[in-house]
C-alpha cells in the first residue's frame, strides 16, 4: 500500500551496467515517516546501493523507489566525513544552505552545538580528528532539519569509545526529533543499540531475509548492552547475518 | 628564511670566482666564455637596452602567461563538462605540447606582423599546454562522494564548479601554473628571435657580432626573470594553499 508517510520501494532490482551484475533483486520495503531503520548484510550485499537510491544518487534497473521528500530535505552522511579540505568546520556546515541561497548561522551553531563541535568551527578538516570529523559531517547533515536522515557506515572508521559515543548521541537525536533514519552498517551492536527495525539482506544479489521491529525500550543507555534482551536479539540476528552469507 | 636563499646562491659564487680565474688565466679564451666581471659590467653600466630589452620581454612573458592560464583554465573546464568534448578537442590542446614554435613562429609573424602580437602568441603557445592538462586532472579527480553532496543539495552547475570543481583542481592549477611560467619566458624570447625586440633580438643581434658577454648577461636575465615568475607562483601557490593543502604545509 502506497502512502504518503512512508518511503515505499516496489519489487526493486538493480543491475550495475558496468559489468550487467545484479547486486538487489526483488526489495520490497515500506519504511514509515519516523522510523530508526537499519540495513544488515554481508559485504558487497547491495546495502549501499540501496541507501542511494532512496537517496535518488541510482536508479533502480527495475521496480520503483517512491520517496515522498524533496532531496532537500535529506541528510547523508558518507562512511568517511569527506568535508571540504579548503574550508572550515562553520564554513562545511553551512555548505547545504549556502548552496540553497538560504544561510541561517543561529540554525548552523545549533547543528554544531549538537554534536558538540562549536569550539572548533574555525578549524579546518586536517586540524581535526577522525570522531570530530564525522561530529562535522552529522552537523552538515542535519543543517537544514532533514527529515529523512542516510548514512552510509557513518562510525566504521572511528574507535570503539567515540563510536559509543555517537551512536548515543544519534540515538537521542532520533528520540528528541523523530526524523527517519536510515542506517546501513556491518555491526550487529550498533545495529541493535539504534534501530526501530533491522533489516538483513542476503548475499549479493541482495534480497531482504529478515525484517523484524526490536521489542526495546525507547531510551536506550550503554546499560542496554548487558540486558539479556539485547543480548537475545543481537544473537537472532547474528544467526540470520550467518544465513545470509549463504543464502541464495 | 636567510639560508633559503644563501643555498642557492653559494653554487653561483663559487662557479664564478672559478670562471673568473680561469678566463683571467687565459684557461678559457674570452671570446668563448666571458669572465663574469665583464658579464656584470655590461649588467650594470655600458648597457642600458639590456634592461628594456628586460622590461619587452617582461611585458611579453606576463601577457603570455596571464591568457594562457586563463585560456586554458576555460578550456579545461570546457572539456571536463563531457567525455565526448574531451575526446574531440584534447588532441588539439595536445598540439600546444607538440608543435615546434620555431617553425611556427616565422608564420606568426605573417599572420601578426613584427612585434608584441607574435612574441605574445608565441609565449602562449609554448606555456598552454600544462596549464590545461594538470587544471582538467585537477577537475577530473573531484571526490565522488562531494559530487554526490552537491546533487543531493541540487546544486546547479555554476556553485558545482565554483564552491567544489575548481577549490578542488586548484592544487593541480598551481602546479600547471609553475611550469607555464618558465614556459612563457621561453616561448617570449623565441617569438623575440623572429619578431624582434627584447632579450631574445639582444642575444641574437650579439652572437652575430661575437658578442658573448652580452649574450651571457642577456640569458642571465632571462633565467632571472623565469625565477621571479615561478617565485611568484610559488607564492601565491603558499598563500592560497597553506590553510588546508598538504603541498603547501
């Protein structure tokens, strides 16, 4: 059923025309405006590509992606920052409403303020490390109060300790302002720990194996992680992770 | 910052002081190789055409060098808008690289007559080339994920170009920029050759007459004027990089 609240892909496939593979085959997914979406899947699964085309960055070869938002209205947040290297963090940030011939600073230091990267607006990208990197790129990100938030395997590259850290803070954000996130990541942890909903793709070409809403609690802390419920469910899906390697 | 400069300007000292005794030795005959007090005589008194030679050649070098980084700045950008584009104008620009100006320029000189035109066109011909082959690697090397940025923002082609393509390619720019600017003195003094005027009719009109001390101050001042460029590139390549290249930090 199509509706206007939510993102809605139809029998979706994908071929690449560079080599005609198929990397997804048959994706049928209805995402609700407000959700915490997360995609699993082994590597080279497709999760990207399909986190692009709802960005509209690919077409599907197949079927139809209806996403009821303006691409202004999106967030993306690539697997490493990529700011730009000739500006500075206030300077980046910006960038999404400069490009809109709309700048608002007080919007801009409220974005910075959020991911707690304020003190270090002047400072260009290479005086910064690899976690306030990505604070910046979340803040370009949300600049302009996105309601349909992507990343792309935002925290891959970043410690254990500052991706805690952000995946907490990512989290609340959700639950203070309720936009739709969707979420492509390889760790079942950060998977568990944020989503709504999870689902796994199979092994390439990608079909969708398992999706299932998390029976958690809306507030979430590092506590959580030693709750048995979340220890059962990163189990369950684990298991499935293990079946879609194989999965044909 | 003092022994940036002594460095350089050790090896010159010690080159000279050795030349100096060996032609004032008779080692060397000085209708070969000039001692280099005479060189410096003929610099600072006898000569005062040497130094507007200087200044013609200057004017030369700078028109060159300014239209062909702008030319060819345009003109990367033009042929990084399409593959297609690409494939059928960069064997043209390629022809910059490739032509022989010597053979060339006695037909600029038909078509422009004697004078600043030729030794201008001359001087843009020769210094083109790497100004739009490293600004269209330069463009050509955009990160993919910031195009993407810039189409999900629905940026139009000119904040595309302008806020990411060319911020991006400028590292590239400068270096196409340091090698034109050597290449624009050159490509002047030939044009000077067959055109006449500046440094390039001094060392001509005075290896006829067996003049080798003005020949030697005159390619001094030619080497001079070709530093100065590229410190002045090299300049600006430092201002408008330090803050965020790694080149320049």
């Amino acid at each position: 059923m199509v509706s206007a609240n939510q993102i809605n892909l139809e029998n979706v496939q994908k071929k690449f025309s560079s080599d005609q593979s198929l990397v997804l085959d048959n994706i049928n997914l209805n995402i609700p405006f407000g959700e915490f979406l997360t995609i699993l899947g082994p590597s080279g699964c497709g999760k990207s590509t399909l986190l692009r085309m709802i960005a509209g960055l690919e077409t599907p070869t197949n079927g139809q992606v209806l996403v009821p938002i303006n691409t202004n209205e999106m967030g993306f947040v690539f697997q490493e920052a990529h700011l730009l290297p000739w500006r500075n963090v206030f300077e980046n940030v910006v960038l999404p409403q400069e490009l809109k011939n709309n700048v608002n600073q007080l919007s801009v230091d409220e974005a910075l303020k959020k991911f707690d990267i304020l003190d270090a607006k002047n400072k260009y990208p290479h005086e910064l490390s690899g976690g306030m990197k990505m604070r910046a790129s979340l803040a370009r990100a949300l600049v302009n109060k996105p309601k349909l938030l992507l990343l792309d395997e935002p925290f891959s590259a970043l410690d254990e300790i500052i991706r805690q850290k952000l995946c907490e803070e990512l989290r609340s954000l959700w639950e203070r302002e309720k936009i739709t996130v969707v979420f492509v990541t390889h760790s079942l942890q950060e998977a568990t720990f944020l989503s709504e909903r999870v689902i796994v793709l199979s092994k390439k070409p990608g079909k969708i194996i398992f999706d299932e809403k998390l029976n958690l609690p809306q507030i979430r802390t590092k506590k959580l992680y030693s709750s048995l419920e979340f220890i059962e469910l990163t189990e369950k899906i684990y298991n499935f992770m293990q079946g879609a390697r194989y999965e044909k | 910052m003092k022994s940036k400069f002594i460095y350089p300007i050790l090896p010159l000292i010690i080159i000279s002081l050795a030349l100096e005794i060996l032609v004032k030795t008779n080692f060397f005959p000085s209708y070969l190789v000039p001692a280099p007090s005479q060189v410096f005589k003929v610099l600072s008194f006898e000569n005062l055409s040497l130094w507007k030679a200087l200044g013609q050649t200057s004017l030369a070098s700078i028109l060159g060098f300014t239209i062909s980084l702008v030319l060819g700045v345009l003109f990367a950008i033009l042929l990084s808008t399409s593959k297609l584009i690409e494939k059928v104008f960069y064997p043209y620009a390629v022809f910059f690289q490739t032509v022989p100006i010597i053979a060339i320029a006695p037909l600029l000189v038909i078509w422009l007559g004697y004078g600043l035109p030729t030794i201008v066109a001359s001087s843009i011909i020769v210094s083109i080339f790497p100004v739009i082959a490293n600004t269209l690697t330069g463009l050509r090397s955009t990160e993919k994920p910031l195009l993407d940025l810039f189409r999900l923002y629905s940026a139009n082609p000119k904040d595309t170009l302008l806020k990411l393509k060319l911020p991006f390619a400028l590292p590239s720019v400068l270096v196409g920029a340091r090698i034109s600017s050597g290449l624009a003195v050159i490509g002047a003094i030939v044009g000077e050759f067959i055109a006449g005027g500046g440094i390039g009719e001094v060392v001509n009109v005075s290896r006829t007459q067996q003049r080798v001390d003005i020949v030697f101050a005159a390619v001094f001042l030619a080497a001079l004027l070709g530093l100065a460029f590229f410190l002045l590139i090299d300049f600006i390549s430092k201002a408008t990089l330090k803050a965020w290249h790694a080149s320049e930090r």
